[in-house]
C-alpha cells in the first residue's frame, strides 16, 4: 500500500531514507520500498514513526488531515 505521507513526512523534516531506515533496523532500500507501496509497511514501524515525528499513523496513512492525534473528552 502507498502512503505519500512518509516521504512527505521525511522530506520535510530534512531526512534521508538511510536515516529513517536507521531508526527502523532495516536497509536504505527495503524502507526506499515502503515509501513506493511496493512493500507493505508493518504496524510496528507505523508507530515507531508516528512517535518519531509526532503525527498520528491516521495522518500517515491519509484518514486524516490533522497531524497531531486529539483525544476526545
């Protein structure tokens, strides 16, 4: 599945993909996958990365256009 939003996400906080892919414990090019939709990104990851740039994985998935996650009171 294709998610536009990671390479947006990297992209505008200045990283590149060996970066991002440090943070996961995987290679440049299997995370290079991800941001294409040619590999399925894991939910463990999604939230490692939601966490890393404090966004909600509904933003990173596009369910949302708001970044940060709101809690309902």
């Amino acid at each position: 599945m294709y998610f536009k939003r990671l390479k947006d996400l990297r992209i505008d906080n200045d990283y590149l993909q060996k970066d991002i892919a440090n943070l996961l414990g995987i290679t440049q090019q299997y995370y290079s996958r991800y941001e294409l939709g040619h590999f399925t990104i894991p939910l463990e990851h999604l939230i490692k990365l939601a966490k890393f740039y404090n966004v909600s994985i509904d933003y990173i998935v596009g369910l949302s256009n708001e970044k940060n996650f709101k809690q309902k009171k």
